[in-house]
C-alpha cells in the first residue's frame, strides 16, 4: 500500500474517532486533545489551533492551541475580522496556506496574530473555516515549523474534518448554553424556593406580635441580616395634617433607635413614594439631593438609600427605608425580595396598626367611662348663661364669635364667677361638640402628676405605673380641654403645654414616641397671668400661646342687674332636687342679696341659696344675715367657713408632721383624696412649708 494510502487510511480513521467522540457528547475540548494526537503521522503540524467568532461576528477569539513549544498566541487572544485576510476566507469558504510566514509578516507588520506564531518558531500555516448550517463559526489553524509545509492536497483532506470539528463545536456549544439554561433556571427555582422559605420565616417573625414597634424592630434586623445595611427606618404618614413621622434602627456595633420627628410631607422622597407607589432609589447622595430626606441622610453620613412603598389592600401604610453609608451598595442589594418583604411586612404593619387603634380606643372608652360617670356625679345646664345685663351679652358675643373657630380661648374671671359655664358653652356651640370637654383642675393636681395626667404614662414610666394610662389630651382627641387655674401648673409642664400649643403632639411620660392630637385648648384662671409673666413663675411664650382671645367674666358685684334672674334660676334649679315650691322671696332677703358685695361671686349666691331652700318650710324664700361676710369673719365674730376649712387643713398637717397622703397623712385624717387636699391647700395659700410641718 502507497504512503498516501496509508495516509488516507489513517486520516479515515481520526473521522470515524471523532464522528464517534461527537455522537458520545464528548467536549470540544476533548476532541482537540484527541485530534493534536491522533493526526501525527497524517497531516504535517506542530502547531493547531481554533477560533470562534464571537457575536455578532465581528471578531474571532482564540479558544484552544496545542503546539510542542513555548505558546506566545495564547487562548483568550482576540482580533477584530474586519481588515483581516480571514474576513475573505470566512465569507467564502476557502482554506487558506501561507507557506512562508517571515515573508507574510514582512509584508504585513500589522499583523499581531502572525508576528506572535512567527515568534513561536512556525514557517507555515494552513487556515481552514469552521461552517456550521451554512453559516461560518470559526477556524482551524494547522502550523509548521518548516517552510513550504501545505498545499492543496492538505486542504482537500482537512476540509472534511474542519466540517466534522464545526459539528461538533455547533453541538458542544448547544449542549453548553442548554446546561448554561438548566443550570440557570435551576438556580432561579433554588432562589425562589430560598426566597419564600425567607419571606415565610420572615412573615412567621414579623408576624409574631401584634406591637407596631416589636414588629418593626423583627423586619429590621432580618433586614440587616439579609442585605447588610447600615439602617432601616419605618416612615408613618398623615394625611389628616400632610405629616411624617416614624422611626428607624441603626446598626453599628449595637442596634440604636431613632426617633424621626413629626415633619411636612410636601417636598418629600416620602410624598413622591405615596403618589407614584413605586420604590425611590437613591444611588450616589453624593451628586444629587432634590429631596429633603436626601439632604439630612447625607449630613448623618449615608451615601444611599432605598425607600419602599407599603401597601395594603390598595391603602399606603407606610415607607420601608434602607439606607447604608458606603457608596455602591444598593447594586448587591436583592431588590425583587425587598419588594416582596414590602408585602408582608405592611400586611403586619396593617394588622398591628389595626390591633393599636382598637387598644388605643378600648383604653380611650374606658376612661371616657370613668371621666364621664365623674361627670355625671356634677349637674350642669349651661343650655344658657343666666343674665341680660350689659356685661353678660358682651361675654355672649365673645362666645359666639369664637366658638366656631379652633383658636385657643383664655378665660379671666374671680373665682365663682362660672368660668367653666363659659368654657362649656364654648364647646358646645363649636364643631367639637360631639366630642368630649374634658375639665383639668391644674390647682387639684399635685405637681408630681399634673405632667403624667395631663399627657399620660408608659408602663413601668416610674413607681406605680402598672400599666399605659392615657392622658387628657388623649381622652379630648377631636374635642376640647378646659385647663382650670392654668397660672398654677408648674414650670416643666408647661414647657410641654407649650409644644402642645406650637406642634399639636404629646409625648407620654415614660415613652419616645410622638402622638398627634387634635384638641381645641380652653384655659382659665382666677389670677393677673401677665403679674405672673413679670414675677418669672409664668413663661411668657406660653402666655402669649394662651392669650389668642381672652375672655373677661364680669363679677356678680359687677353685674348686680343679673342678681334676680340668677336667684329664679336657682330657686327653680332647687325645688326639683329638694321637692319644695316656693312662690316669693321676701322682700328683705332680695334687698340683702342685691346689696351684698358678693366676694364669693355666683357660686357663692347658689350656695347661700341652697342652705335657705333647705331651712325653709313655707312658700316664702329667707335668708339669715349673718350668712353673708364682709370680712374674713362673720358679723357676730365667728370664723367664716372659709376660714374653719383653713384651720382644719392646718391642723390635720401638724398632726400628721406635714405628711399629705399616704396612712397616717393630713389627707387620710380628713377623709379627702389627696387631690382634692392639694387643691385646698391652693385655695388657701398652705404653702410646703406647712407642709413640712413649720406654721406661723
């Protein structure tokens, strides 16, 4: 057999192999290492290698080289097509031999690819194309270190086996992008059934109380866990007064807790989340801050965030905000699951906002119960101010004109002139009236507790507190409060009274949270407020907060004309409570009642009628003179009973060393709560210095 027979033979048989490689899935690369070996002996070589195109087919990309020397054109090498002699053999088919490739280099120094296999020591070089469908994939290169190594002979019998090489690259690469695609949609089913074992452990945690706060504070720190940012913050939002406010957690070495202030909503990254209900991502803070939560992050120190909408059943609940202080950070951040944790948590958020509300109410009826059943222990009838004289139609027509509007009202009257009448008739003719008028004596309240009813306590806020109580202003949410001897709350309330009046918010004693109210302030007091204002025991800011439209009440001395009609009104008040009919009221007690200087003003004329409605057992109303005082004691030397109540207290806190409540205390001995003693040792101006047990 002739030395080409035999190279046929053998050539014949490297088909056959490679065919049978193919139809056994083998790997091109295996193929490549299979063919460099098995070809010795039939093609002349010391060199093979294989380029692919890569898309759009504009450069081809060195994927695999055997030589049996020293490589310098190393797998990876890449060149453009266009300007290339391959250009030509790729769009028509034909192989092409270079069989002196010092001089091919010479004449195109250009030549990267050729200078680097010269370098290598190659003389010759068959290029043959890899065609696939009928569409070019690549090339073969077959090298030699001798000159004039190729002709056509060695490119008739390559030819066929480069077809056989591009079938079997066109399937290593179907079968590589096929297991590219199962791999990728198998790590896509892995992610997904990670990401709902994460969203259902997560809803399981978040889900685990129905606490507002507790539940943020579960999503934060798996938050944290999760994509490692540096805070989490949960953004609450108003639409009743177009405000923000909320929380968030940061994370250092420990978690700490941020209060985020009541603000204006307008001009937000927070309003443009609610309206366009899509999340705000904010890459770099460092070029650009348009909005004004921007602006305050990059001052603390972050350099990015993320704000998510909360939504449920078609209703914002909230702002999930992720923010973190190093730069480029939100590209490794799992958005698609942050979104779908948006889900669950404002469902949480939803259930435990719902579960607040009907706490916060059900607490809020339970002590609308206490407040009104003390009410109803007190008979009222303001239907109408008793009165036709001058003085009574103008605090009529103060009354009306306020009445309608929420301005805060200052009530100026002595004492017993019925300034709570006026306060009542206040609320009753405004837009409130549906709503509670909840009375505050500020002189009753020991100034200890004043802060804790006024605004309410946490459990635990100090000794005593066994539970959340809530305060006035939250028991007056959507109504009025009336604030009685306002001149006497001490100092630190009224800073707190003042944020009142300025922000609309309370803070609980014992708590960190802001609670917005919606209550109309209508305050009273017997002394000269602005004397207090002078004499440093009253803040001016607060006064000028309270005195938006001060109300003067004449007293009765003042108004003597209303004399009669208070007394028909009295008399009236009291037969049906007593069961007695009286027809007239003799002509000296009407002289006695109209000439009498009444220190004690209308309260004082109820009472004095009350005592002789009980005495008297005919149709004919008397009163004794020596009921009424002109001094500090009665007309025949006896004390008034002012002056009996006076000594009495005086007493009861010598006995008990100055002690006001408590087992053995003045207010125990008395048989009074130590409130209600508080307030008379106001009225009666027993200082504590009596009641550490020094009297004069």
């Amino acid at each position: 057999m002739s030395t080409a027979s035999l190279a046929k033979t053998a050539y014949d048989e490297v088909v056959e192999e490679l065919i049978e490689q193919i139809n056994m899935g083998r790997s091109y690369e295996e193929l490549f290492d299979s063919l460099y070996d098995r070809l010795r002996g039939v093609v002349p070589y010391n060199r093979i290698a294989v380029a692919l195109l890569e898309p759009p087919g504009d450069g081809l990309t060195l994927i695999s080289c055997h030589s049996d020397g020293p490589e310098s054109l190393k797998v990876g090498y890449s060149a453009p097509v266009e300007g290339s002699t391959l250009r030509e053999l790729l769009l028509t088919g034909q192989p092409r031999i270079i069989n002196d490739l010092p001089d091919y280099l010479a004449k195109k120094p250009h030549s990267v690819s050729t200078m680097l296999i010269v370098k290598e020591g190659m003389r010759s070089n068959l290029t043959l194309p890899l065609v696939a469908g009928g569409k070019p994939i690549g090339v073969v290169f077959f090298s030699s270190r001798e000159t004039g190594t190729y002709d056509e002979q060695h490119a008739r019998l390559l030819k066929r086996l480069a077809g056989h090489i591009a079938i079997s690259i066109e399937k290593a690469q179907f079968l590589q992008k096929l297991e590219q695609e199962v791999h990728r949609q198998t790590m896509e089913l892995k992610r997904s059934e990670e990401r709902y074992r994460l969203l259902v452990g997560l809803g399981q945690i978040i889900n685990s109380s129905l606490d507002l706060r507790q539940v943020f504070q579960h999503a934060a720190e798996e938050i944290h866990k999760l994509v490692g940012c540096d805070r989490v913050s949960l953004i609450l939002v108003s639409s009743e007064d177009n405000s923000r406010r909320g929380f968030a957690l940061e994370f250092a070495q420990d978690a700490k807790w941020v209060e985020i202030p009541t603000q204006s909503l307008s001009d937000s990254a927070a309003q443009w989340v609610i309206e366009h209900r899509q999340p705000r991502i904010a890459r770099d803070l460092a070029q650009a801050r348009p909005f004004v939560e921007d602006r305050q992050l990059f001052e603390q120190g972050y350099r990015a965030y993320v704000y998510l909408p909360l939504i449920c059943r078609n209703q914002s609940v909230g702002i999930l905000g992720l923010a973190n202080r190093k730069e480029n950070q939100l590209e490794l951040w799992d958005l698609q699951l942050l979104n779908e944790l948006s889900n669950v948590l404002a469902t949480a958020l939803d259930n435990a906002s719902a579960y607040t509300q009907i706490a916060q109410l059900k607490a809020q009826l339970e002590e609308e119960n206490v407040y009104l059943r003390d009410e109803i222990k007190t008979e009222h009838d303001f239907s109408n101010l008793v009165g036709e004289g001058r003085a009574m139609l103008e605090v009529r027509k103060a009354i009306e004109q306020v009445a309608t509007t929420d301005s805060t009202v200052l009530i100026l009257g002595e004492t017993g002139t019925g300034k709570e009448l006026i306060a009542r008739a206040i609320h009753e003719l405004s837009p409130r009236r549906n709503h509670l008028l909840v009375k505050v004596n500020c002189a009753a309240m020991a100034p200890g507790v004043i802060t804790s009813e006024l605004f309410g306590h946490e459990q635990g806020a100090f000794t005593g507190a066994t539970k959340r109580r809530l305060g006035r202003f939250e028991l007056a949410q959507q109504g009025s409060i009336f604030l009685d001897e306002i001149a006497e709350i001490p100092s630190e309330t009224q800073v707190l009274l003042l944020r009142v009046l300025q922000e609309r918010v309370i803070e609980r004693v014992g708590a960190a949270e802001s609670i917005a109210v919606n209550v109309r302030v209508i305050a009273a007091t017997n002394r000269d407020l602005k004397a207090f204002v002078d004499a440093g025991r009253f803040r001016e800011d607060l006064f000028y907060r309270l005195h938006v439209f001060p109300i003067s009440v004449p007293a009765l001395r003042e108004r003597r004309e209303d004399i009669p009609a208070l007394i028909n009104h009295f008399i009236h008040l009291f037969e049906r409570r007593m069961n007695k009919q009286i027809t007239q009221v003799h002509r000296r007690t009407m002289e006695l009642l109209m000439n009498y200087h009444w220190p004690g003003n209308v309260r004082e004329l109820e009472n004095i009628l009350e005592r002789a409605m009980i005495v008297t057992s005919g149709d004919t109303l008397e009163i004794d003179p020596t009921w009424l005082s002109t001094t500090s004691a009665t007309s025949d030397g006896q004390p008034t009973m002012a002056e009996l109540e006076r000594r009495a207290i005086l007493e009861a806190l010598q006995r008990s060393s100055g002690k006001v409540y408590g087992p053995g205390g003045a207010a125990q001995a008395l048989g009074l709560k130590p409130t209600t003693l508080y307030g008379k040792m106001r009225k009666h101006h027993i200082s504590k210095k009596h009641a550490a047990g020094t009297f004069a």
